[in-house]
C-alpha cells in the first residue's frame, strides 16, 4: 500500500524522536520514499545521519541551505503523497494550528495540501492543557488525523498519557490512510 508513495517524516524535539527512527524503517521497508524534515531541536536527540542511512536520503533542517534556485519547503511539499508528524510536540502542533511558519518543518506543513497525520508526544500535563486541546480541535477541524498518544512511562518519570503511540501502530494507521 506505501510501495512508492513519497511520504515527509516531521522529526520535531522531543525524547519520542528515537522512534521517529524506527518509523523510518518500517516505511522504507514498505518500499515508500522517505524524506525526513528535523527541527533543529529534534537534531539535538536523534542525529541525522540515523534518518539519511535509513530512509536512503538526505535529511533537510535548514530551510536556506545549500541554497537552491527552488524554495525548499515548496519543492518537499509538492512532491508528498502524504505527510506524518511524529513525533509532534505541543509546540509545534501550536505553530501548526496558528499558521506559523518559522522553520523549515512548519513552512513546509504549511505549504502542503496532502493528507497529514500528527502523532503527539508530550508530557501529560502538556497534553491536558487547554490550549493544546484547543490546538487539536483546530487541526482536526482541519482534516489533519490526530493517532493519540498512549499511556506509559514518560520523561520526566511518571506513567500518564502523553507517550507517542508505537511505531508499527503508526503505521498501520498510514496504511489505513493510504487506502480511503
């Protein structure tokens, strides 16, 4: 179902960004293409080359470099049958839902007209917060589909709500996606 879709991976910074790795991996073995977009936060918990050597292409962070005749964020989001966030923390679901548009991940979303599917991950207390509840309804009124996040041992060490749902679940979802 993936086989040959072009699929965007918004890597954004948060602990939950190892299985954005394993994310890579299961797509690719799907036969989709797979370019990944990093925060320059995200870099600071997964490095790049972990995403290059498993999706087999390069990783974009910078929105201005190297510097290309094309605007970067244009070109990625033309070329995606279907865009994931995950992980996507509160602050960048906020950048989503209010048209903020100040790196190369949230230009890009913004440029985009396919399919998105946010997979949260946060600290519970930031996942309860009205404002990011407010931010959700906004996507979801959107056409944006939210995969929860589940229950299990977060960061800071307490067991709540806020950890981004597993990979292969993720996956799944995509599939399910792909298909309607």
């Amino acid at each position: 179902m993936l086989n040959g879709k072009h699929i965007i991976l918004g890597v954004t910074g948060g602990i939950a960004a190892y299985k954005a790795a394993e994310l890579t991996s299961l797509l690719a073995k799907e036969r989709a293409t797979v370019e990944v977009i990093m925060t320059a936060a995200a870099t600071q918990f997964v490095a790049p080359l972990t995403f290059a050597t498993l999706s087999r292409n390069d990783v974009h962070i910078d929105q201005f470099a190297p510097f290309s005749s094309s605007p970067r964020h244009i070109s990625l989001a033309d070329r995606a049958d279907l865009f994931i966030l995950a992980p996507a923390t509160a602050n960048t679901l906020a950048k989503l839902a209010r048209g903020i548009a100040d790196n190369l991940l949230t230009s890009t979303l913004l440029a985009a007209s396919t399919p998105l599917v946010v997979a949260p991950a946060m600290n519970n207390k930031m996942w309860e917060h009205p404002a990011t509840r407010e931010n959700l309804a906004t996507l979801r009124a959107r056409g944006v589909e939210v995969i929860e996040p589940t229950v299990g041992r977060l960061a800071c060490g307490v067991n709540a709500v806020g950890r981004m749902a597993e990979p292969a679940d993720i996956l799944q979802r995509l599939k399910l996606r792909v298909e309607s």
